[in-house]
C-alpha cells in the first residue's frame, strides 16, 4: 500500500565535517530548528550529532528555493 502523507524534508547537517543529508519526514513530525538528531555520517565513517536545518531553503513567503 502506498503511504499518502505529505513530507517535509529536512536538511541534517554534521556537526564533524559539515556534511549536508536531506531526509523526509511526516508534516505532523517536523522538528524544531536546531534539533539534533545523532545518526551514522558517511564521510567521518562513525555516529556524530546532525543540526536540523528547516529553514535554509524557504523563501520569504513559505516558498520553497529550487
């Protein structure tokens, strides 16, 4: 079955290396600005804390920058 909720996708930066991952979440699970979500970063090859960053891509408006 195919999931219908609308996401919202989120850009996770790494504290370490500064490395930038974009992940979808549910609109009823957004997370605050500044959220830190500790997950498996690519480049260090071990968990490091990723900032959430909502908001570098809106426009004034709530549009959203291609």
């Amino acid at each position: 079955m195919r999931d219908r909720t609308k996401k919202f996708y989120s850009t996770l930066i790494c504290k370490e290396c500064g490395l930038k991952m974009t992940i979808p979440r549910p609109r009823a699970k957004k997370r605050k600005e500044g959220h830190i979500k500790t997950m498996y970063c690519a480049v260090c090859k071990e968990e490091r804390d990723f900032i959430e960053n909502n908001y570098s891509r809106m426009k004034k408006g709530g549009k959203y920058e291609k």
